[in-house]
C-alpha cells in the first residue's frame, strides 16, 4: 500500500488538479489531505464539473476527488466573508495564535516556548475603541491564546472586562453609563469637583450597574496587569497578583488617575501613582521588558494620524500641578504627543515588517472616526466600538466563526 498527505491546500484547486494526476500515476491507494481547504462558493460547481470530467477520463483518483469536495463543502459552510481571510504571509503574531488555537494551547500549559501578550490602550472614552477590540476577541474565542494582559487606564478596565469574559458587556458602559454629566463634566475644571468621576464609574456603575466579575479577574490564568505611574520613582509600572477585590478596584482607579482631571494621586501602601498613560500611553515596553516574545497591541488612535495634543487650559493645569511633585513629571506629560507618534510609528513599522523577537503586532482603527478623551455622542462611541471590533476582525476573523458585533439598543 502506498499512501501520500496532502498539506497547505489552502483552497487552490486549481493548483491541487496536477498533484492529483500525479498521485494518481504514482499507483497511490490512499490518501489523507491536511491543513485549511478554503474557497469562495464560486468554486464549488466549476471544480467539480471540471474535476469530474478529468475522473471520468481516468485522470483522477475518484477518492481523492471526493475528499477534497467535501472538504470543501464543509469549511466554506463554516468561513465567513472574504474579508476574514488570513494574509497569504501571515505576520508572527497571527501565526503563533493560529498555531495555539489548533493544539488546542492553554494558558499555564505552552509547550511552544513563546509569551504572547496582549496591551491594550485607554485614552479616556476614546477607550471604546480598544473594548471593540477585545469584544472581537471574545466573539472569537480567542481569549486563551494570551499569556498575560497588559491595559493603562481605561485599556485596563477594559483588560479586567475581557478576563472576566464581559467584553462586549463592559463596551457598553462607555455609551449607556459614563456618556453623561454624572461622569464627565469640563465645566468642573475650575472647581472643586474633578472633570472624570472615577468614583462613578468604578464605584457606581462597575459595582452596581454593569457589575465586573472581578473574582474572575483574580481567578484567571491570563494575568492582568494594569500599568501606572509612580510619582516616587518616575516611571511607568505593573501592579499585579490582586489578592482582593480592594486591590483590583484600587488598581485600575490608579492607572485612570489623569492629573487634576480625575483628581489626585492613589495612594496604595506607600506609593502614590496617577494615570499610568504618563509615561506609557501604550503598554508596549513593559509587555516587552517582561519578555513577551509576541504583542498584540490594541489602539485606540487612528494610524497614520498625529496625536493632537492637549488643549491649552488642560496643559497648563496638569504640568502646574505635576511640578509640584517633580518636575519631571511635567515634562514628561509635555512630550506625551510626540513619545506617542514614536510609539505609534514603532508599532506600525513592527506590523509591516514582522521581524523580531519581539514580534509587534499592531491593531488600530481607520481615520473615518477620530474619537476624542471626552466624547459623549452616544452614536459616536457606537461607531468607535464597531470600528475597532471590524479591524480587529479583518486581522484575525478567520480564526473564529462569530465576527458580528451586537450592541444593546
């Protein structure tokens, strides 16, 4: 008995007709056809009709003929539309979560000696855009394919949400809950009430109206880490290992602490720390420092567009109020606009090429909608949802089956 395997079909049949012939030459008596037979319904009919007609002519083995019909039956029943086909060359990230979700790969059981990690950004509720993203990922089923979860400010709550497996019931906060006075107020900048009520969202809405699993969060074996600022040492860090719902809570009310906007610092044991998006507005380097080998790094700008930078008033206000601490700290949030351009260039220019390790993967909105830290168009932040849900889905959709975006009304 000779027996051949067939591997990396890839839905052309038009290629797999002489290989066919060859096998069929070769006196092959069975066959065992691998990896992905993908195709449009368009070649179902002509395929057959010219694979059937070369049978006939003693062309083809007939087996081999009938597994790759119903192969192809089968998966193009199942796939979605075209614009979920993987790349022909697919970039390192993609591959590593394909090949994880083939072997069935577990968090705290990798046998592929890769980390890959995930590093959501915040940006206010321009962080609607990022809990698009990982609401994708839920659809998909692709949520045990990472090894930890990095998120600044609201990207961490929205990490917290997708660890709990609620991303698409944590999205809806951004439109339903805190898209209103109660949360977001300009006109208290110059008064004793802070412009971002962290209190709100953290301690009305995520505890009582769009409640978070936060044992959960503290049960899961893809760790979140919520990065901060730390006004001791001046740099961005991860707090992590929550033993509490406490810790947790304080946590991510630190990472979202803007500067005078959100009030002042939060003090956990001794430390104080802000807004972790001081220092890293995108979680990148500290995904990188802790050896992730693979990021995929969900953004809430635009690419290819600058980052505009703080209003006047609200610049002032924040260095005037960071000088007092240090005044490093002051002129670090000056040059957040560009660090943030060199960090999104970075990104971009990892996402073109694939070389590594670290291997960069980049995920980020189009220009048609720029969401700006206070946004409360209620239509606006459904657009900013549905646009980071459809590029996270144009990248990895054809790992999943469910790339529609449900929304409550």
């Amino acid at each position: 008995m000779r027996i051949v395997a067939l591997y990396d079909i890839h839905g052309n049949l038009a290629a797999l007709e002489p290989v066919l012939r060859e096998v069929s030459r070769a006196g092959v008596t069975s066959s065992e056809p691998t990896g992905k037979i993908e195709a449009e319904e368009r070649w179902r009919e002509t395929e057959r009709t010219r694979l059937a007609r070369e049978e006939r002519a003693g062309g083809i083995n007939t087996r081999l003929w009938a597994i790759a019909v119903l192969c192809l039956a089968l998966c193009t029943a199942t796939r979605a539309q075209p614009e979920r086909d993987a790349p022909a060359q697919a970039h390192p990230v993609v591959s590593l979560a394909e090949s994880r979700l083939v072997r069935g790969s577990l968090p705290g059981q990798r046998t592929d000696g890769f980390k890959l990690c995930l590093a959501i950004e915040g940006g206010g509720m321009r962080g609607v855009v990022s809990a698009g993203m990982v609401t994708a990922l839920e659809n998909l089923g692709l949520r045990d394919l990472f090894d930890a979860v990095y998120g600044t400010s609201a990207g961490a709550i929205n990490g917290a949400y997708f660890l709990s497996d609620q991303a698409a019931y944590g999205t809806t906060i951004y439109y339903e809950n805190v898209n209103n006075s109660r949360f977001l107020a300009r006109r208290r900048i110059l008064s004793p009430g802070r412009v971002m009520s962290l209190e709100f969202l953290l301690d009305q809405v995520m505890a009582h109206e769009k409640v978070l699993d936060w044992q959960a969060v503290l049960d899961s074996a893809v760790p979140l880490k919520v990065v901060v600022t730390s006004m001791e040492r001046r740099r961005a860090e991860v707090l992590e290992g929550f033993a509490s719902r406490d810790e947790l809570w304080e946590s991510l009310r630190a990472s979202s602490r803007v500067p005078v906007i959100a009030g002042p610092p939060v003090e956990i044991g001794k430390e104080r720390y802000v807004d972790g998006s001081v220092y890293a507005k995108i979680p990148l380097e500290l995904a990188v420092a802790d050896l992730c080998t693979h990021v995929l790094v969900l953004q809430t700008w635009p690419g290819g567009l600058k980052r505009t930078a703080p209003g006047p008033v609200r610049r002032w206000l924040v260095r005037r109020y960071l000088r007092k601490f240090d005044p490093d700290l002051a002129k670090e949030f000056g040059r957040g606009p560009s660090a943030y351009d060199d960090a999104m260039e970075s990104i971009r220019l990892g996402s073109i090429s694939g070389d590594g390790p670290p291997y960069v993967l980049g995920v980020t909105p189009g220009p048609e909608l720029v969401l700006t830290t206070f946004e409360k168009s209620r239509d606006r932040l459904i657009g900013g949802a549905r646009a980071g849900f459809q590029a996270l889905v144009k990248i990895f959709g054809h790992l999943g089956t469910d790339s529609e975006l449900r929304l409550s009304n």
